[in-house]
C-alpha cells in the first residue's frame, strides 16, 4: 500500500529540519497480517498512519473501532501484540513507542475476530446501554459458579494480548546502578539538568524512553539561537558524550524509568534491541534492567497533554494536537485531509499551523476560550484559518459504523462552560 | 527497597543485605518461671504496630553481622536514625517516650 | 507528568493557574523540572534546568566542584536566544457538555482503554461513590495498560463538578509503580535455568556424579538422593542401599549440615541457655545430642554438639536450619547476653563429613587409621582426632542409623582424597554409597526425628516423648522453658509423637494422610492427627510410618484409621515409633 | 582449652582440591573480556575485641600488623593480609601451608593465659574460596552481581565489604585500581565466597562475562 499520508520526499527539508526518518531506507513490516512499507525512523503509529490506516484496535467493552491518539508512551489505544515466532511474542506494546524494524510483525490485541468484523462491536451497539459502570460487578457476580463461563468469554472478548506459551530464548539482564544526579527525561529541561550536573562534576545517570534524545523538541519547529532545535540537540547531546567516555555519565536511550521506590531507588527498562529486530543474537541483551540508587532525582518527564471529553471522541481520526504536530514534524506524517482543533489553551494553535505547513487544509480552530489576541492566533488568522471563540466540538460523527470520524458538530457555550446553544456542523477528517 | 545506614559498617547498604527482627526495646523477663501467662503472652506476642515512629531491631546479616537498632516511620518509610545496642542516649529518650505513654494509661 | 512522584507516596497539588497538577515536596532528593514542574517557556525551562542540575550535583556531595563551562564556547548552549509567544491564559475545561443530558448523548469517553465515559462516572457518582479512588475502583478509570496517563484528570475533573467541589478538594488517585508495563524477563534477568536459585555443592559432588547419584535439594543444597544400579526404580535402589546399611557398611555425604564452632569460657553456660538439656557436665572427647526450642517452646532444631576443648565446641545443626541457628545464637549473645565471652563461627563449609554405617564399619575404618577403635575406649558418643588416610581428620562416633556408626570430618580441601580411599578400602566389605532417600528410611526404623518433617512449629519436646532431652534443675531458665510450661502446652491431647503400623504389612501410608478414630463418621469427620514420615522399610519387611496423634502416647496398641483420597480407609495401629533395635544394642557395639 | 591442630596432611603427596574442583581440574576462565582465577591462602578468622591488648600484642608481633583502626579497613604487608569484617571479627590471610604455624605462633605469645582472656582463631582455609577478577568487563560483571556501588570513590583500594554477589554473600575488594596510563584493563577485585557457593558463583560470573 502507498503512504498516502506522508509528506512528500523530495519537499525542501528546510520545512522539516527536525524531521527523524530517513527515506532513503525503506521498512517492510506487517500489520494485522498485510504488508506494509514505513521508512527508517518510524513507529508503528507512525508508518500506519502514513499508510491512512485508520482503526488499530477495538474497544475493551463496547468493540468501538479504535485509532492512534497519541505520539508517545501514554497511548491507550494502539496496543499491539509484536513477535514473528511464539517465543518472541510480547504483548501490550505500544506502537506510538516502537520503532519499526524489516521484518516486524505485529497484530491488533483488541481485535477478536477481527479488528474490521468485530462481535464484540456489534453486541457493544445494540446492548451499550445495557452496560453500566460496575457492570461487571453487578452482572457476572451470580452466581458464581457460572463465572468460569463468564470469565472465558469475557476476557476473550475483551483481551490486551496474550502471553507467548512458549519460552524466550533471548537474554535479559539486570544492573546495579548509582548516581549522585538520575534525570528522568532528555528533552530541554532534561538535557539541560544533565549538562548542569556534569559541568559540577556529579555522577549522572540520564534515562529516556523515546528512541533520541531531545524530547518534545523533536516535534517542534521552534527555533534556538536561530537554527532548528535539532542543532541544540545535538550541541548537547556531544558534550554529555564527552562526559559518558570519562566514565562520570551513562546516557540511556529506549530506557523508561518505570519505578520510582523507597528511599531513591528506582528502576529503568532498558530496551536495547527490541526496536531493532525481533529476536536478539546469541549473547546479546535484549532488554535491561537498570536498579539505580540515586542520590538525588530530578523529574524532567516533561507534560502529558489532556484530551477534552465530547461525544463520540473515541472515533478515529480523533487525535491530541500534540501528536499531530509531533506526526508532521518529526515523521512527516499528515493523519488525515481536513483538520478541525479544538482547544482550550493556545499550544492548539501549533497544530493548526503545522497542519497548514504541511500543506492540508485546517477547517477551524474552535477555541472554548473568549475570544483573545495572542500571538499564536494572530499568526493563525495570517494564515487564513478561521477560529471560532467560545464554541466546542460537542460531538464528533461518522457515516458507517466502522469508518473514522467524518465529521464535527460545534456550538457555542455559555461563559462558564456549563452548557450548550446553537449548532454548526463542518466537515473534517482529523480533529 | 531501603537504603540502610549500618551503624557499625558506618555505611549506607541496600536493604537486602539485612533481616528484620521485629520490634526493638522488648527486654526478656529476668525470671521467666515467675512471670503470669498473661506477662509472658505480652512479651513474646504482642507488639505495639504503631502508624507512625517504631524502633526496630534489625541485623546486618550480609555484612558485620551485628544486630542494631532502627527508628523509623512507619507511614512514610523515612529512617530516622540507626543506633548501636549500646547507644545510651537513645536509651534516655526512649525513657521519655514509655513515661509518657504511661500517662495515658491503655488508651495508647 | 506526575506518575513518578507518586511512587513514594507524594501526593499531587492542584494548581489553579496552570490547570494541571503538580508535584508535592513530599521527597526532598527529588526535584521536578521544564514542563513536569508547569514550566512551557524554552528559555526559562533551560535556566531552570541547569540550576536545579548543579543544585542536584551540590546536594550529593559535589559542592566544591567549579562549575565548568569549557566546553562547546562557541554555542552557548545553556544561554540560548528561543522565539517565544507570550501565551494567553488556558482555560479549565475538561468535559465537554452536550445539547443532550450527558447520559443520552453519544458516547463521550475517559479512559479509551477500558471504555469508561463521562455517563458512566456521573452514574457512579449519583450511586453514591465519592472518593475518586472508589470511583476509579468501580468503573475501572485508569485501570488499563496506560494506567490513566490521559484519562485520570479528565474522570477526577467530571467527579468535582457532579459534586460540585474543586478538583483540588477531589485530589488524584495515585499512581503506583509501573509506569509503563514491563516484561517479567527483564525484572527476572539472569535469574532463570540454572541461575534460578543458588545451588550450593559438597566438596564430594563431582565424585556423586562419577558413581550415578540423583540429587535432592534440601534448602539450597544438592544433595545424593539415592544411587541407582543400571535400570534400578527409587524403590528398588534405596530397598538395596538400606539392607547394604543394615548387614554391612553404607557411606553417606553428610557435609551439609551446619557446623558452628563455639569458643570462649561461657560456652558451656551458653549452650545450657538456647538447648534444652544440660552442658555443665560434657567431658572432653564426648558428644551430646540437643534440641533447640523458641520461646514459645517448640522445637526448632536438633543436633549433635561436641566438646572439642574445655571452652571449646562444634556444634551441628540440620541442613536447612543452620542459617537460622546461627543468627539465633547471635541475636541471644547481642542483645540479651553480650556479658557472655563467647564467639561463634560458621565452619560448615570448612569440614567434609563422610559417614560410614553399619555392622563393619569399624572393620572399614581400621584399614585407615591406627587409633584405637577399640568400643571399650572409643565408645558410642565419643569423638577422636585422627589421620584417615593420612588425613587430619576429627571421627564423631554417633549415629543417625542406629549401626555402628563413626562420622569422619575432614578439610573439604582434602575431601575427595578419603572419599575416593574409602570407596577402595570398602570394596572388601561391599560398602554401599547411600543417599538422603535411604538415610530417612534408615532414621525412621530407629524413630530419630527430621525437625520440619515430623515437627511443624507446634510440637514441644515432651510431644516428641522426648521429656529425657529437657533438663529440669538448670539454673538458668533456658528459652522455651517458660513456654513449653504454658497451660496449653500441658494438655494431656496435644498431639503426640507415635509410630503406625498398618493392618497390611505392604500398604505404605501417604505422607500427611488424616487420621480419625471411627471409620464410619460423617464428614467432616473428627481429625486426631496426621502422618509425617511414611516409608517401606526393607530391613523390616513391612511399612513403617511416624505420625502425630492426638493423646497418642496413651494410646499405644489403638487402632486408628486413615481415609485416603482414592476413598479407601486404611487401618492402622498405633506403636512406638522405635520400630529397629529398640534397646540401641546395635549403635553401642 | 581450645581444639588447635594441623589441619594439613605431613605428607605433601596427599592431593588437595580446591573449591573449583566442581567445575573442572583447572581454576581459572576467561575471555577477551575477563580473567577469573581462584588463589589460594591460608585463611585463618579471628575473633577478638579491640580492647583486648594482650591479643592484639601476640597479633602484631607474629604478623606485624595493627588491627585495622576503622571499619571495612584492610590492611596488609608483605606477608599478611588482615581484612576488617566486624568489630570483632577479622580475617587474616597467610601464604598457602603457613596457616597452622601463624595460628600456633600467635596462641603461643598470648601472654595472659586465663581463661577470661576472650579471643578465637579459627583455620577456615578450606572454607573458603579466594577468587581473583580482572579485565575491562570485570566492573560490568560486578555491577550485574551485586548493589553494593563499586565506584573508586565508594570502594577504593584498601577497603573490603561484605555484601550479597549473585545472591550469596561475599567479601568484595578493589585489590588494584585502573591505571590511568596504560590502555590495558588494570582493574582488578578480589571475591572471597564460602566454599559450598562458588561454584554458583563462578558459574554465574562466566555467564556475566559473556556479554559486556
């Protein structure tokens, strides 16, 4: 299948300086048992998309389809079961997280039967009302002797992936680290914490879980002393190197600083070939443990965006604007055609514009906000953009039960929030 | 896990290098034939499991092998300090801290 | 971006002015920075950043380093000139309202992964649910593999305005640790196969391999089970190696158990203080077997301790309690008894013990030393120094068979040496290497208690039948003196230590099979006791068992029954638990 | 009033096995990587408390060493090695056959010999095993093997700690620090393990080695 959603190669790489993939080396991967062909660089979410594919996943409960919402570690949706064999099989991998690698094959964990034909989806229709919160604690409690009925059907029906049923033959390790400085997280503030504590002379430990260093800065087109961030990146990222050869600093990529304990322990999962191939070679680490006593602990995890809840946010094509910028900018990715933001704050704006610069079309920006002069909606409006104040999306729409989100429904809002009046309807692919 | 400052080692040590022996300060009757069942059930059953500061008696049994005390919080896993057997200032505030438990009787 | 901050116990703030939560200062080795700590301006997140580097490098111990800045001058990467917007005010909204009621509108979702909506919470709220952690509870909010990264703030937002109260007064549920799912490989590192747990060696174990033995764990250790000929069952080879025992000489690895060396003048008097029995007495050159009891007065460990020097003693422990004994030994010596000179020293693995059993073992035995073996001078119970072989070896005469017996201890690192000399010297005997099958087997005839098999935590000397092990005049009131005298302890129907015998002799009893009186009752029936040991004994012919019974000490002759669970009943009779030799004639000879 | 005798055979033919026996007749392994070899020493443990003059006395005039001033303290000539494992517990390290003679020597100039002169020395040389690790890999293979942190600044040359090693207990000491001026792996520890261990924990190290 063509990538219809990525932005053309031969475009001037100056408007996508900070862009991480390299079209020179295509990936063949597989998805749900189709081919597929991302280039080096790309996550699974990001080569799907690239390729227009809109649903991942079913719904846990009612089997709504589901698409990518997210561009990072906090995806809810994109769960995907990896592994070419039954002893390489891992579930619950994200594919906002994963990096795509020849050979790679994955599935949807939400799919049964199938993530287009989907029992659970038809019964979740015509029954959702039936299922309240508590559901399962009211329904499936009597009598218990039929749970182990309910419980076979139930978590096949629902199911996050499955466990391999046969041993890994791969190497895992675990480490004893110490560090006078752990910093969790290598964007700007991480990087710039890791200079700092280096420069005094500190033992440091810096530990992200993306595939580069460079955080949010990846996805942004924000300039620093004049030049793309990337350049600071790598400014940066030179210097922590000089200091890792001497010993006094250990960079971890791929690594998530999943546990924060007792008494400034914590623990890092250190992915070291996953994002390379499905099984690693004979006397090399597939993932590492890292127990680091730390002295002290800076957070530098950076901001999850929040999602506004409206009617029907679940569609896909629904997406955080943080990821759509994230999309276009580092993986010259446009999810869709027509793209309607809705925001409560300006970091909406980004988006709106990045989408613009990419060359697609932005129906709206609707913000919940009064209307205001910033500089960010300045420069939307510059751009031809309408913005629509004190106005919501309150309800997203659809034309048949399985396709992405068609269309927004949007009104305007009295000046606490609380409710609704009057309806517009516009046409859109993406919100 | 615990980073534990061995007071005789003078160092700070993982957790798993030690083994907790319940709570400190209980001293065995001089005379255990005289005491009651009931005396006896309270020295080698019953301890006092507060929320909050506990002393605890615990060996570095991976190391010096030494038995010392810990005064920690129970809620917040923070260590207060650690202190030797022998330590006798800690014997006085401990003094302090049974006087005025006294006085509230078995409220406490 | 909190998670972490939680792990520990920090509890989120609510800040009004960035519409979003922030960390507490609950830890203060931890600090947050850039964005995790509301900051969105590049510029500003960089000085911030660099500050709180070098304060995080002063605080752990770096404050007399010069903060250095000699490296890349000609970017000045920690001074950087950033474009940046002014940002108007964001707005706190969470929930969009629809023109319908929110429970008969489309689907709005909070958690997409386990498809809880904003009806759903405001459901679970109307039913009465008003801390969100039973809201998160009872809808499953944050429950999936995501752990509520984009839903949580948006559920506990929907809960505060249906309560009509501030986010901050709703507060956050906490985030626990992981933050991301991980593989167990990766926590189980290396830690798998044969790596899985320690597995500890006798000096012996290559030569156990060369003669064909299986191995038994007994705690951490690998220890020969039995020696199997050719195509030999267990049965089969340990039938043969206790009859080899009992009719000629066997040779059993008993360097596992724990060996403690005791010095100082108050040994004696410590020994009297943790064992049961008395210690003033032991002569040099003797050995004296001892049971250990807690507090509370029930056996925890057993074992043969010898008096080496006037204040000098070896103290054995079982395999698997060698590690608690030792600590009991100190915990008593620091905190109750520090005025006591007496130090103790783990030598189990100094010492190899080979034991030789069996009506020729002395004939063995004399073909390797020139000691006097004589029974009248070397008697049951004594111990010699001797070569073996050439070999600097101390001999215990004690016996866990019931044959004449005589351990050898030598330096494990001559161990292999005796062991391989034995084995050739024993040719002319037919010496039988045995393992820890037959050893049970062997230790059952003669009714000699394992501590954890035929004891469970709950069983006091006098409900072994073994009053003559608890010494009654010691001065010192010895621990478990003061509990083993408790009410309960005294009662006539504790469960008392017996052995069984079946009606049919080949019938051998389950391990841990129920013992009632009336083979007719209704269940549930009236359990009096269980089995602990259950063997065939080869030399007796006939099945053996040692049980627990209520009262059964009075008992002796009764017949009990056993319901087994194929539904078959077996009947049994209850009788001393000294099933070989009960007079010991054949230890002392 | 103690049990002391010569625990080694008068006739030198008597083959002795060290504890790597398990493994195999040889006592070393390596890779490019590392170089682990058992050593052995006599060993003899020592319990005694400082205030205990007459003791330390006997000590110094048979070894010429001063019991280590603070705790985790080794200290050494050319000669002994005398390794500090708890207030009153030291290890005293002896070329391999001399262990009984130090033992007897030292007995014999304790001056004061009433009985409440508190001491104990204890022959533990086939107790224990001394292994020798070397090699640019030997940090990583300590780093995946224990928690104790082993950088020169927390475990310098000199200093020796008991603490868990593949989930046993070990003695761990920083026995030659990296030479700034050579390219070549100088680092080098020393491990000293119970006997009935060291073969899970040789094993476990050549596994480590495997894989930086």
């Amino acid at each position: 299948m063509k990538q219809i959603n990525r932005v053309r190669q031969n475009r001037s790489s100056k408007d996508f300086a900070c862009s991480r993939i390299d079209f020179s080396q295509p990936i063949h991967f597989s998805f749900n048992g189709k081919e597929y062909t991302g280039v080096l660089g790309d996550t699974i979410a990001s080569a799907l998309l690239a390729n227009g594919i809109d649903v991942v996943g079913r719904s846990f409960k009612y089997g709504r389809p589901r698409g990518i919402v997210t561009a990072g570690s906090d995806e809810p949706n994109a769960i995907l079961q990896l592994g070419n064999c039954e002893a390489t099989q891992v579930p619950n991998v994200r594919a906002t997280q994963q990096l795509i690698f020849e050979g790679l094959e994955c599935h949807s964990t939400s799919g049964w039967p199938s993530t287009r034909f989907h029992l659970m989806g038809i019964f979740g229709a015509l029954f959702a009302r039936f299922l309240p919160p508590g559901f399962y604690y009211k329904t499936f409690m009597a009598p218990a002797k039929w749970w182990k009925y309910y419980e076979k059907w139930i978590r096949k029906g629902a199911g996050l992936g499955r466990s391999p049923n046969r041993a890994d033959e791969d190497i895992y390790e675990v480490i004893n680290q110490h560090a006078d400085v752990l910093i969790v997280g290598a964007g700007a503030a991480g990087l710039s914490a890791a200079l700092g504590a280096s420069r005094m002379g500190a033992r440091v430990i810096l530990a992200d879980e993306q595939n580069e260093f460079g955080g949010s800065l990846l996805s942004s087109n924000i300039k620093i002393n004049d030049r793309c961030t990337r350049d600071w990146i790598d400014a940066v990222v030179a210097e922590l190197i000089n200091y890792e050869s001497q010993g006094q600093l250990l960079l971890l990529k791929h690594a998530t600083v999943n546990g924060y304990h007792d008494h400034n322990f914590l623990t890092i999962h250190e992915r070291c070939t996953d994002h390379l191939k499905d099984k690693a070679a004979q006397n090399e680490v597939r993932q590492r443990y890292h127990r680091v006593r730390a002295k002290q602990v800076i957070l530098a995890t950076g901001a999850l965006e929040r999602p506004l809840v409206f009617a029907n946010n679940d569609l896909p094509g629904c997406m955080l604007a943080s990821a759509i910028s994230t999309y276009i900018n580092r993986y010259q990715v446009i999810p869709g055609n027509t793209l309607v933001v809705m925001t409560a704050n300006d970091s909406g704006y980004i988006a709106a514009i990045d989408w613009h610069n990419a060359g697609r079309r932005v129906a709206a920006v609707v913000d919940t906000r009064k209307s205001h002069a910033s500089e960010l909606s300045k420069q939307v409006k510059a751009l031809g953009i309408t913005i629509i104040y004190q106005s919501a999306v309150i309800e997203a729409r659809r034309k048949r039960l399985n396709s992405r989100v068609c269309s927004a429904v949007i009104m305007s809002m009295d000046s606490t929030g609380d409710a609704v009046k009057g309806v517009k309807k516009l046409f859109c692919v993406t919100l | 896990m615990f980073l534990i400052h061995c007071p005789i080692c003078n160092e700070p040590r993982s957790e798993d290098e030690f083994h907790c022996a319940g709570e400190g300060h209980i001293q065995r009757p001089l005379d255990p034939m005289a005491t009651s069942d009931k005396e006896w059930g309270d020295y080698l059953f019953f301890r006092s499991n507060p929320r909050g500061t506990y002393r605890e008696l615990w060996q570095h049994t991976i190391g010096c092998r030494k038995y010392f005390y810990i005064k920690r919080n129970t809620e917040t896993y923070q260590i207060y300090k650690t202190y030797k057997l022998d330590d006798k200032s800690e014997r006085v505030a401990l003094d302090k801290e049974h006087s005025n438990k006294n006085k509230f009787g078995d409220l406490l | 971006m909190l998670h972490l901050s939680c792990h520990t116990g920090g509890r989120p703030i609510w800040s009004d002015a960035l519409c979003a939560f922030l960390a507490d200062d609950f830890n203060k080795e931890m600090q947050c920075v850039g964005a995790a700590n509301g900051q969105y301006a590049l510029d500003k997140i960089i000085e911030e950043s660099v500050i709180a580097g070098i304060n995080a490098a002063k605080l752990s111990g770096n404050e007399n380093h010069d903060f250095s800045s000699n490296v890349n001058k000609e970017l000045d990467i920690l001074k950087p000139k950033v474009e940046t917007y002014l940002a108007s005010k964001a707005q706190a909204i969470f929930h969009i309202p629809h023109a319908k009621a929110t429970f008969m509108a489309p689907k709005q979702f909070v958690d997409f992964q386990l498809d809880v909506t904003a009806a759903g919470i405001e459901l679970a709220v109307a039913e009465g649910f008003e801390s969100i952690e039973h809201v998160k509870r009872y809808t499953a909010l944050g429950f999936g593999t995501d752990q509520g990264k984009i839903s949580n703030i948006n559920g506990m937002a929907i809960v505060a305005k249906k309560l009509k109260q501030s986010i901050a007064e709703t507060g956050t549920t906490i985030f626990r640790p992981n933050y991301t799912p991980v593989t167990f490989d990766a926590i189980a590192g290396r830690n798998v196969n044969s790596f899985f747990d320690v597995e500890r060696y006798t000096p012996l174990h290559r030569e156990h391999i060369k003669l064909g033995a299986l191995f038994e764990d007994v705690g951490q250790w690998k220890r020969p089970w039995y020696y199997p000929d050719d195509n030999e069952t267990m049965n089969e080879a340990v039938a043969r190696e206790c009859l080899a025992v009992r009719s000629g000489v066997g040779l059993l690895d008993a360097s596992t158990l724990g060996k403690i060396d005791i010095q100082g003048k108050d040994a004696r008097e410590f020994l009297n203080r943790v064992y049961t029995n008395a210690w003033s007495k032991l002569p040099v050159g003797r050995c004296r077997y001892g049971l250990m009891c807690g507090e509370d007065g029930m056996v925890f460990d057993d074992g043969v301790t010898a008096c080496l020097a006037e204040n000098h003693f070896i103290m054995t422990t079982t395999t698997g309690g060698a590690a608690h004994v030792y600590q009991w030994l100190e915990i008593w010596h620091q905190t109750e008894w520090p005025e006591l000179d007496v130090y103790f020293t783990t030598v189990t693995d100094q010492w190899a013990t080979m034991t030789i059993s069996g009506p020729k073992a002395r004939f063995l035995l004399a073909k390797m030393t020139d000691i006097d073996l004589n029974p009248e001078s070397f008697k049951f119970m004594d111990w010699r120094e001797a070569d073996v072989v050439g070999v600097p070896s101390r001999i215990f005469r004690i016996s866990f068979t019931g044959e004449q017996s005589y351990e050898i201890n030598v330096p494990a690192n001559y161990a292999v040496v005796v062991w391989e000399k034995l084995l050739e010297y024993g040719q002319e005997f037919e010496l039988t290497p045995y393992g820890t099958g037959t050893m049970h087997v062997l230790r059952a005839e003669k009714g000699f208690i394992i501590v954890g098999q035929d004891t469970d935590g709950s069983v006091t000397p006098a409900d072994l039948n073994m009053g003559w092990a608890v010494a009654k005049n010691k001065p010192f009131s010895f621990i478990g003196q003061r509990g083993m005298n408790r009410e309960d302890c005294l009662r006539e129907d504790r469960k008392q230590l017996v052995g069984l015998k079946t009606k049919h002799p080949n019938q051998v009893l389950p391990e841990g099979a129920q013992i009632i009186l009336q083979p007719n009752q209704p269940i549930p029936m009236k359990m009096v006791g269980h089995v602990t040991s259950s063997y065939f004994s080869a030399a007796l012919g006939h099945s053996i068992a040692m049980a627990v019974v209520k009262n059964g000490i009075n008992k002796l002759g009764d017949s009990v029954y056993l319901p087994l669970d194929n539904g078959e009943t077996v009947e049994a009779n209850i009788c001393s638990p000294i099933f070989y030799d009960p007079e010991g004639a054949k230890q002392n000879v | 009033m103690y049990n002391c005798y010569q625990q080694t055979p008068s006739d030198l033919s008597i083959k002795k096995q060290l504890s790597m026996y398990h493994i195999s007749t040889e006592i070393k392994a390596s890779n490019a990587h590392y170089l682990l070899e058992e050593v052995e020493y006599g060993h003899l443990n020592i319990r005694v408390g400082r205030e205990n003059r007459c003791f330390t006395q006997a000590l110094h005039d048979v070894t010429g060493l001063q019991l280590p001033k603070t705790s985790l303290q080794v200290v050494q000539n050319d000669e002994f090695r005398l390794y500090w494992i708890s207030p009153d517990e030291f290890l005293l390290l002896v070329a391999v056959g001399r262990e009984f003679e130090i033992e007897k020597k030292i007995r014999a100039n304790i001056k004061n010999t009433d009985s409440a002169n508190h001491y104990a020395i204890l022959n533990v040389s086939s107790a224990q095993a001394f292994l020798k690790l070397s090699g640019s890999r030997a940090q990583s293979i300590i780093k995946k093997s224990t928690a104790y942190d082993i950088h020169p600044s927390n475990l310098p040359v000199g200093k020796a700690v008991t603490t868990t090693f593949a989930k046993t207990q070990v003695i761990l000491c920083r026995t030659k620090e990296k030479d700034l001026n050579t390219t070549s792996n100088s680092e080098e520890y020393s491990i000293i393990v119970r006997r009935s261990f060291s073969d899970y924990v040789w094993r476990w190290i050549v596994d480590a080695g495997k894989r930086e």
